[in-house]
C-alpha cells in the first residue's frame, strides 16, 4: 500500500530567476514531522543544468534539512522561462547510517529492491521548479513579440478588398494568405540577424564602459601622482611647439619655391602635407586637454 509521508517539503513549487553568466540558487526545506529519523535523498531531471547541495541526508525527528538547488551559470539566456522538476524521496530508518557512503549504498539498495519487487519502500514526492526570466528581459521580449505580431499582419494581410454588396447568394469571405516556407525562413533569418546585431551593439557598450573606467583610473593616478603629470604636459607641449615650428619653416619653403617655380617632388605635395600637420597639432591638442583638464 501506498506510504504516507512524513515530511513536509517547502516550497511545493520552486521559482529560480536567472541572470546571466551567474550561479543562481534556490532553497528546498525538507521538515521531518515524524517521531522517526528519516533519511531522504533529491534527484534532479537534468544533471548538466543543476547542482544540488545535500542530494543525500540525515534528518532526526522535529528536525529539518535544507537542500540547496544551484542553476549552472548560463551564457546566454534562453528566449522563455524553463520547467523542470525534482523527485524528493524519504524514509525512515530504525538505526541511523554512520555515514555518507553508508547512506548512499542504502539508497541503492532501497532502490534496486524497489524496482525488482515493484513494492513500495519510500515515499516519493514531486516537486516542480520554474527558472524565469528577469522581469526586465520578459517586459522585453513581450514588447518584441507583440512588435513582431504587428509588423508581419501588415506585412501579409491581403484583405483590402471593400465589402462586396449582398445579392442573396451566400459569398465566403476573402482569407488572408499565410506567408509561405521561404518568407517564413526570411523573417527567421532576419531576426537572427537582428539578434546578432542587439549581442554585438551589447559586447561593444561593455567594452566601451570598461575603457572608459580604465583611463579614469589612469587620470586618477596621475592626479594624484608626484607631479609627473605635469612633466609629461611640458613635454607634449615642448613636442607642439617643434611641430609648430616645423610647420612654420615648411610654410616659408612652400611660398619661396611657388614663387621660384617647382624644384623639386615635394612641393606638389605640400599643401596635402601643410594640412596633415595642422589636423595632428589640432587632435594632440584636444587629447592632451581632454586627458590632463
């Protein structure tokens, strides 16, 4: 006959929200309302996708064990909320295992003699687990359905016809044509691509984001260095002042050779080049103010 149970397991129905790249972990109570010691043992229906703490355990009467449930970390969340469950099963047992190994060799034992003699050893109950998404990516992903819904009834409804007057014969109305294979694997495609595009334009904001704390560090630093922020403007501006100059001779040598006719390959160049040194002063300029100011 069927065994009555004797724990009560909390919660009935587990809710897990995940978050990206992280462990996340939810709490199953295990109470034993017994006069007895029970053992109990959890089993999960996907391995690679949970690690459970305690799997196995002692309980003594009036007392409770809590089993932790660990979510693997996931790169990449998935597109809807997952369902899974767990099998919590309990015994009691008139002298206690002395230990881990003991206690895992005896769930074997009950185990196989379960299944052999199709009797009924252990009380087993079913507890389900739902990892959901964070509400942020839910409102999200709602939001781009219902996008997605609007665009593709524009896109395929043919219905445009006006109503035709009733002359006594009865008409079926005008259907609307469901898309076809290749624009269904289109629109696929291109949500794909959309996709792509949204995980690239995410990767390229972090890395910005991490620069951008990198080289407040380095100002920081140089704030609150010895001075040797100073040394370096002094420097730059001592490097300015020789490209200044140098563009001011190049400027002479430019106007006496347009005055004396073309001597030499360089002078049909030089207007390119005279450019090309004013925009690097202009760029070190703005980097040194931007980096130092």
């Amino acid at each position: 006959g069927a065994m009555e149970p004797l724990v009560k397991i909390e919660p009935h129905s587990l809710r897990i929200t995940l978050q990206r790249a992280v462990k996340c972990l939810g709490t199953l109570k295990i109470h034993n309302q017994s006069e007895k010691t029970v053992v109990y043992k959890v089993k999960t229906t996907d391995r690679g996708r949970y690690a459970v703490g305690n799997n196995h355990g002692i309980i003594k009467p009036k007392n409770h064990a809590v089993v932790n449930i660990v979510v693997e970390p996931m790169g990449v969340l998935p597109e809807a909320d997952i369902k899974d469950k767990f099998l919590v099963m309990h015994m009691a047992v008139d002298k206690e295992p002395e230990g881990a190994p003991q206690l895992i060799e005896l769930w074997k034992t009950v185990e196989r003699k379960h299944r052999e003699d199709n009797g009924t050893y252990y009380y087993q109950e079913k507890v389900r687990c739902k990892l959901q998404l964070p509400a942020a990516v839910r409102a999200a992903i709602a939001s781009q359905k219902g996008k997605e819904h609007a665009q593709l009834v524009e896109q395929y409804s043919t219905n445009t016809n006006p109503p035709v007057a009733f002359d006594g014969k009865k008409k079926d109305p005008p259907q609307d044509e469901a898309p076809s294979f290749n624009e269904h694997n289109q629109i696929k495609g291109e949500l794909q691509r959309k996709r792509d595009e949204y995980d690239e334009l995410m990767t390229y904001t972090v890395k910005l984001a991490n620069e951008n704390e990198s080289l407040k560090k380095e100002l920081a630093n140089l704030k609150t260095g010895d001075g040797s922020h100073l040394k370096i403007m002094k420097e730059q501006k001592r490097t300015i002042q020789e490209l200044e100059n140098r563009l001011a001779s190049h400027s002479t040598t430019n106007e006496r050779e347009s005055i004396q006719g073309p001597s030499h390959k360089s002078s049909s160049v030089s207007p390119v080049l005279r450019y090309g040194v004013d925009i690097v002063v202009v760029v070190i300029l703005a980097f040194i103010l931007q980096r130092f100011l």
